[in-house]
C-alpha cells in the first residue's frame, strides 16, 4: 500500500463519510428522527465518559469506519472490478446493523416502530454505497492513467 493510496482512501471516506453525517443530520433536524445521533452514537463501548459523549471523537470514529468501508470496496475492486456491486453489497449489510446497534446503545434516539427509521437510514447507507462506488471508479480511472 502507498501512502497516495492511504491518502486517497482516507480523503474519499472523510467526503462519503460527512455526506452520509449531514443526509441523516437533515432528516433528524428536519422530521425529528435521530439517524445522525444514532449513526455517531458509541455509547456501548466500554470507555469513559468524556470519550463517549465527545462529539469530535463520535463524528472521527464514524469517519474512520468510511475510511475503512472505501478501502475494502477499493482493494476488493482492483482485483474483482466492481466498485459499485462490492460497495452495495457491503452497505447493504452494513444497513442491517441498524438492529444490534439499537438493541446495545444504551441511549435509544427513538422507538418502535421502526419502519420509517430503517427505511432512511437504508436509503441513506444505498445512497453513501453509490458514493463509494463512485470514487472506487475514479481511483481505479486515475491509477490506470498514470
């Protein structure tokens, strides 16, 4: 791995990253539902307070989850070529753990029923995965021309 690599994965995340933030932040300021608390929240891990509640720390360890997601769908790509079918599917998934995220947090930001928050918090994971897709496509573009 290069540092360019490195760079571009962690530049790409940071972007798909607070794009996916500020889609839920907007639904949550907007209709109320709190996707963008639930998609930072970390209070079920097993560390102090001021740790937890930070809102710096909450927001980094969502981005570096992006990171992450970009480098898989990126290293998957370059040897299967298909960023978006790769980043899809592993959003899909991640969708899904709307479920055991809601059942550990021990700060619940609704209720059920929970058809309408699945739903956008689906469409947002869809809509972040197209993203992905995106930039894995402009990497792969970018590093066959140079």
């Amino acid at each position: 791995m290069t540092g360019n690599r490195l760079l571009a994965w962690t530049f790409y995340g940071t972007i798909a990253g607070t794009l996916l933030a500020c889609f839920f932040y907007v639904i949550e300021q907007g209709f109320g539902i709190n996707l963008y608390t639930f998609l930072v929240n970390i209070d079920f891990l097993p560390l102090p307070d001021f740790i937890i509640y930070s809102f710096l720390i909450q927001f980094v360890s969502h981005i570096v989850i992006s990171v992450i997601l970009i480098a898989l769908v990126d290293i998957l790509s370059a040897r299967f070529n298909h960023p978006y079918l790769f980043s899809v599917i592993i959003n899909a998934v991640m969708s899904f753990t709307f479920f055991p995220l809601y059942h550990v947090a021990l700060t619940k930001p609704f209720h059920p029923p929970f058809l309408l928050p699945f739903t956008l918090w689906f469409i947002g994971h869809l809509l972040f995965a197209v993203l992905i897709g995106y930039f894995v496509s402009f990497l792969h573009k970018k590093r066959s021309a140079d």
